[in-house]
C-alpha cells in the first residue's frame, strides 16, 4: 500500500494491533512473575497459570506476526511535526526489533515446552507434540527464552527513554508512545 498519512498518524489497523499486544503482553508478563511465586500446593495452580502463558504467548506471536506483516503492507506513518525522519526512524527501529524480538521469543517458548514434554495448549485445545523430549534442546530453549525475556525488557526501557529524550529534543509528545496515540 501507497497509502499517505497525516503527519504523526498511525492506521487504525495498526493502532488496534498494537493496543491488543500491549495489553495481552502485560498480562502475559503478570503471569510470567507470578508462576514462580505460586505455592506448590495445590499442583494445579501452577498448570493454571503455565497453560495462560502458554495461551497468551501463543496470542501474542499471533497478533505480532500480524503487525509484523502489516509494518511491510501497510501505509508508512510519517513523523510527527518537529521531529526529524532520521529520530523517528531510529524509534521505529526500536520497535521492529521489539517486535520481532517478540515473534522469536514465542517461537522459541514453545521449542522450550515440547523439549520439556509440556502439554502446550492454546485457548484449552492442546497443540499437537511436535517435537521429543530432549534435554539439550531443552536447556537451549528454556536459556534462550529467559535471554530475549530480559532482552525485550531493555528494549522497552530503550524505546522509553528514546521516547522521553525525543519529547524533551523536539517536543515530540509523549502520549505518543501510548497504544493508540499519535505515532
């Protein structure tokens, strides 16, 4: 698409998609500190909370895998008044790696989860097994996911703190940083 919009708009489209990751990932992140935090007694309660991750994580490669798509497809946003292309190409590219950071980090969730014989479950219908039980692959995952866990971490406190300088260097606004905001 060719599609041109006003200057600091985003598509509706991707307005949407962006509010619907925001929002699943921060529950996502809520279950994430709370299954250490769960008692062992009943053994349920860990089940309950690992097959929401496992839901939620799976939505949010969904949705991403979407945006992702879209960010090619879809029209261009151009930068708000007062910021330079180069500014607002450097916090688009944070995002992208977000993002993507997010598509991979699922991927290799669900890796993770099959290599530990994990019933994986998506909405209460459990996924097919497509990968044996292996250690290795295992440890692979499992240390691998942890490391884009904290990766993505950095890159939101990142894309914040470019966001803030960015208000503060060019009075860009920082609403805009909000899902469903100005771009």
């Amino acid at each position: 698409m060719n599609e041109r919009l006003a200057a600091g708009r985003q598509d509706s489209f991707a307005t949407l998609l962006g509010a619907l990751i925001f929002a699943i990932f921060t529950y996502l992140f809520y279950d994430t500190v709370s299954i250490p935090e769960t008692p062992l007694e009943p053994p349920d309660a860990r089940l309950i909370l690992r097959a929401f991750h496992y839901t939620l994580g799976l939505s949010v490669w969904a949705l991403v895998a979407i945006r992702l798509s879209w960010w090619w497809r879809g029209p261009r946003p151009v930068p708000p008044p007062g910021l330079p292309p180069a500014a607002f190409a450097f916090s688009r590219a944070i995002l992208l790696a977000l993002l993507m950071t997010f598509f991979v980090t699922a991927i290799i969730g669900v890796v993770y989860a099959f290599a530990d014989g994990q019933p994986v479950s998506f909405y209460g219908f459990r996924l097919p097994t497509l990968i044996p039980e292996s250690y290795p692959l295992r440890a692979f995952g499992g240390y691998f996911h942890s490391a884009f866990g904290f990766y993505y971490l950095g890159l939101v406190a990142l894309w914040l703190l470019v966001g803030i300088y960015q208000h503060v260097r060019y009075r860009a606004g920082l609403l805009r940083l909000l899902p469903g905001s100005r771009v």
